[in-house]
C-alpha cells in the first residue's frame, strides 16, 4: 500500500496551516489543484474527497482560461462544468 508521504509533500503555508500537494502533478491542470488540506486522509490512508477543495475551483478557473487544456487533462470535470454553465 502506497502512504501518503510517498505521493504527496507536506507544505506548512504562511498563515499556519498545513496541507499537502501532490509530488507529481503532471495530470492536474496546476499543482494548486492537488492541495489536500490537513485533515484530508482517512485512518487508512485514502483522500477524503471533501478537503479537496481545490479540485474543483482549479477546474472552473481553468475552465474560463484555458478550456482545451482542462478538456485534455480531465475531460468528465470539463463536461461537469459545461453542462453546468450552460443550464
């Protein structure tokens, strides 16, 4: 089983926090999207999806700017938000 600490860097921000990223971020559209807050795993090591935070809000930024590149990187959150804006 893979930990955590073997796929993801422990960062303490300026304000105090503490949150993880992914080492490699190659299939996000930026490193800012892999941001798992403190508190984001289970006792056995899995994401718990709700400190995930980023994820999504990466996705409509990245949605608005550079559509084909979240179309190419993650086509499902890329057909989420386009049913969505255009309801």
């Amino acid at each position: 089983m893979v930990t955590p600490n073997e796929i993801f860097v422990k960062i303490k921000s300026k304000a105090g926090g503490k949150y993880y990223l992914l080492k490699d971020y190659s299939k996000f559209v930026s490193k800012y999207q892999t941001r798992i807050y403190k508190g984001g795993f289970t006792l056995n090591k899995t994401i718990k999806l709700d400190f995930a935070q980023e994820y999504f809000s990466e996705g409509v930024v990245c949605f608005y700017k550079n559509p084909n590149l979240l179309q190419a990187k993650d086509k499902r959150l890329y057909e989420f938000i386009k049913k969505v804006v255009d309801e």
